[in-house]
C-alpha cells in the first residue's frame, strides 16, 4: 500500500512528538503492508506555518536519513496538507507549498463548517491554475455529512476524493463513518490513507481498514483505494475509478 496522508514528520504539527515516534510509526505502516508514505504535516497559516523552504527540507532529511539508518525498508516522500485559503493558487505557483512528491497534485483540507461555496472557489481556482486537488476526508467535513452530493460535484469536477481510515472504521463518529460508506457506494472516493498522527491516536496502521474494505467492497475497489491511485498520485497520472452514481436531490 501507499499512504498519501500522514503527519510522521516529528515536531513540526500535532503529529508525530519526536524522531522516535516517527520511526515507530515507520514500522508500524511497514507491517501492515505499506511501503510507500508521503508525509503531509499541516501548512496552515498562524497555527502551523510550515512553508516549503529550509526548514521544513533540512526537517524532511532528518527523517529520510533516520529512516535508513534504523534500515526500515520504506520510500518517503514529500508533500503537505494545506488548509484552504483565498492565496492557495499562488502559493502553489510560486512553491510556497509542498505539492504531493512534487507532481500537480496537492492535498487540501477545509474547515469542518466551511461554507460550500468557497470550497468550491478554491478548488476552482486551483484547477485553472493548473494543479489537481486532493480533498481530505471529506466524510469528516459537517457541511458534506449534510450534503455528501457536494462531494459528488467535487469528483466530477476532477478532484481526487481521499478518505481516511478512521472515517471508514467508525473512529471519527457516526456520522464520518454513515458519510464514508455513502461516498463510497456513490463512487466518489478516490483513494484510502490513514491520516496518521501519533502511536497511540490515529496510527499509521492500515490492515483493518483494509481488511474492511475487502470485505464490504471486495478487491478490485480496494486495490484502487489503496494502491493503484495512491501509486498514480506518486506519479502525477491521471486517476480511475468506477462511474459515479449521482445523489438524489430532494
Ligand atoms: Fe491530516
């Protein structure tokens, strides 16, 4: 598996707490059958401004090297998790953000009330720029567990529909689980990853969630879910997926 969603870099977000942590988050993923992760810490402005530059690379190295050095057999790579605001275009242009392994894609968040409409501004602003967006656990946003057609509206647009792990496994409540399964059903998911925080709350394992997957989805969608688009992300191509079934509107 690939995990596109994580916050292993240490120290930098509320993510990993240390280097230790981090490598333990490293073998955890491993034995659950990951072997690639992208780090994504936060890049959110005046609560955890972590800006592409200096810092966050020298930051990044540490960990690749403290990877190889402890021998864990995963491939890092680099990206963000960026809380939408009005300048994201530009931020992407001018490489203020971290794009996932440097291809067009980007991984973007919202807040949980954000109104619909400037989702959809952003997102748009985004594509006419260029960049193909990542949207983060939608199934957690309250405006898309009131409204999941929105999401449908998103995938069509083009967006890559990311799911976290704890969505699908009830972590994240109710709601974010009933929200999950629907987005899901409708076909507007593009991809599964663990959002992993620390050991002991939102970890970097992945075999329940795949096991679930399996079970209620069977293998070919779970193959999609958690190799062949997190794989085609890696790569800047293009997606698959099934034919979205549209939502009622009542
Ligand atoms: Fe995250």
């Amino acid at each position: 598996m690939i995990d596109i969603h994580t916050h292993i870099l240490p120290g930098i977000d509320d993510g990993s707490e240390h280097m230790e942590m981090s490598l333990q988050l490293v073998q955890t993923a491993l034995e659950s059958g990951t072997e690639a992760i992208i780090t994504t810490p936060h890049c959110y402005r005046g609560v955890y401004d972590n800006y592409a530059g200096e810092d966050l690379q020298a930051r990044w190295d540490a960990l690749h090297y403290a990877v190889r050095r402890a021998g864990l057999p995963v491939h890092l790579y680099q990206g963000m998790e960026i809380m939408a605001c009005d300048d994201l275009p530009e931020l992407l242009k001018t490489g203020r953000v971290w794009t996932l392994n440097a291809t067009k894609y980007f991984l973007v968040e919202f807040r949980f009330g954000e109104d619909p409409a400037y989702c959809q501004k952003i997102i748009t602003s985004c594509i006419d720029a260029g960049y193909w967006p990542v949207i983060a656990h939608p199934a957690r946003y309250y405006f898309v567990q009131d409204d999941p057609s929105i999401v449908y509206d998103w995938y069509r647009m083009g967006c890559c529909i990311q799911l976290n792990k704890g969505s699908i496994l009830g972590e994240n409540g109710k709601r974010a689980q009933q929200t999950a399964y629907s987005l899901l059903r409708h076909s507007v998911v593009s991809c599964v990853a663990s959002d992993a925080h620390r050991t002991y709350w939102r970890n970097t394992d992945m075999s329940q969630v795949e096991q679930s997957l399996l079970d209620d989805f069977g293998e070919e969608y779970t193959y999609m879910l958690l190799e062949d688009n997190p794989d085609r992300i890696l790569r800047g191509r293009r997606l698959v997926g099934y034919k979205p079934v549209p939502y009622s509107r009542h």
